[in-house]
C-alpha cells in the first residue's frame, strides 16, 4: 500500500509538473517534487542535477493541481474504507445432546432474528467479529473473535447482531 501511494505521489508530481504554464508559479530549493520527474517547457528539458543546489522555477495552474492531489486522496480514503467492509461471522449453536445449527451474521451491527426453535447451550464462532446474542428468558451472551461460550440456562436464542472489531 505504502509502495502505491509512493507511485501515486511520483505520478501525481510528474502530471503536476506538465500542466498549463498559468497563474502562478512554484519554487522550491530542495527539489523535492521536481527530481522524481523531467519535464519539457518551450522545446527544453528540464531536470534538476543535484536536490540540495537546484533551485526550480515552474509555472502551473494550481487549481488543477489541488484538484489532481484531492482525487489521490479521495482514492486512498475510499481503498482504506474498503478494507473495513463488513463481511459475515459464522456462529454455531450447541445444543445439549450433541445437535448444533449454524448462522451467519454481517458485521454492521444490525439485529437478526433466529427462527431455529432448538434450546441452546453453547454459543461458538471461529472468529471474525464482535457478537451479541439475546435468549428468549433474557439473557445475553458475548463473544469476541475465537471464542465459545456457555449459557447460565440454556435457552432457545432469538437474537443475534455482530459488528467489526
């Protein structure tokens, strides 16, 4: 991710460095944003030789520029959005002779009903989330990532919401 945002930045200063010679003009003494990239203006080409000595002097429409470095941040904001996507937690109920059922449920924090009329004594899941179960007396189980928990009194679940973490 750090190796794209990286490119993006080389990218982005290079097409910075290329558009229209209006409005305003860019200095620096260090070179930074100009030694990634070469550019040409009125047939020459330019490319500073040494960052520490080079002094550059550009012109460029700077409202193109702060839109082309608002969409690389648009960009990275909506990738890192992506990667908290919700997704489902898989939860098995355990009954008190050996039977179980399973139920997945999203992790957006909303409550779901669950129809299976067994009673239930255990509660399960291999991971992924923050879950809440309610029971039909009332009680209220939680479990966190990798966990299995034991009910006080077994009872049929009607309930259920997780969440990430």
């Amino acid at each position: 991710m750090i190796a794209s945002l990286v490119w993006i930045d080389i990218l982005w200063t290079a097409r910075w460095h290329n558009l229209a010679k209006t409005q305003s003009s860019w200095q620096t003494d260090d070179g930074y944003k100009a030694r990634h990239c070469t550019w040409v203006e009125d047939g020459l080409q330019y490319q500073p030789q040494n960052r520490q000595t080079s002094t550059i002097t550009k012109r460029s429409n700077s409202r193109v520029s702060f839109k082309m470095k608002t969409s690389v941040i648009a960009a990275t904001i909506a990738s890192l959005a992506s990667l908290t996507a919700a997704f489902d937690v898989a939860v098995t109920f355990h009954g008190g002779r050996g039977e179980r059922f399973g139920q997945s449920f999203p992790t957006d924090a909303s409550s779901h009903a669950i129809t299976n009329p067994m009673i239930v004594f255990e509660i399960s899941s291999p991971g992924g989330g923050f879950c809440t179960f309610i029971g039909a007396e009332g009680e209220s189980v939680v479990i966190y990532a990798e966990d299995r928990k034991k009910l006080k009194k077994p009872q049929r679940m009607v309930r259920g919401s997780c969440d990430n973490v």
